[in-house]
C-alpha cells in the first residue's frame, strides 16, 4: 500500500525533510509527496508557523 501526504502552509514557515531531502516551505506554498522514507516537520523560526496536512493511503 503506498501512502501519500501533502502539506498546505497556512502561515509562517516550515522545514520538511523527507529522507536526505530538506524543503523549504513558506505561507500559501503545498508540497505533495509519496511517504516512502523518513520524515519530519520543523519550523525553523521564533514565529508560529500553521499548515494543512492530508494523508491518502490506497
């Protein structure tokens, strides 16, 4: 089963890093990715950062 997940920034910034990759994503940017390593979320500044996640598996 693949699962798949995608990342709508709302507001601030976020620092996604999927395996060796790191992603930079700032307000109104979306990042859509298959969940096929590692992953974790960060945000890389003092500001509150808001964000949209949404998971398929099928």
């Amino acid at each position: 089963m693949s699962i798949h997940q995608q990342i709508w920034v709302q507001a601030g910034s976020i620092e996604v890093t999927l395996g060796d990759n790191v992603y930079h994503l700032g307000t109104g940017d979306c990042f859509a990715m298959q969940l096929n390593a590692p992953m974790t979320y960060r945000n890389p500044t003092n500001a509150p950062a808001r964000y949209v996640v949404v998971i398929v598996a099928g």
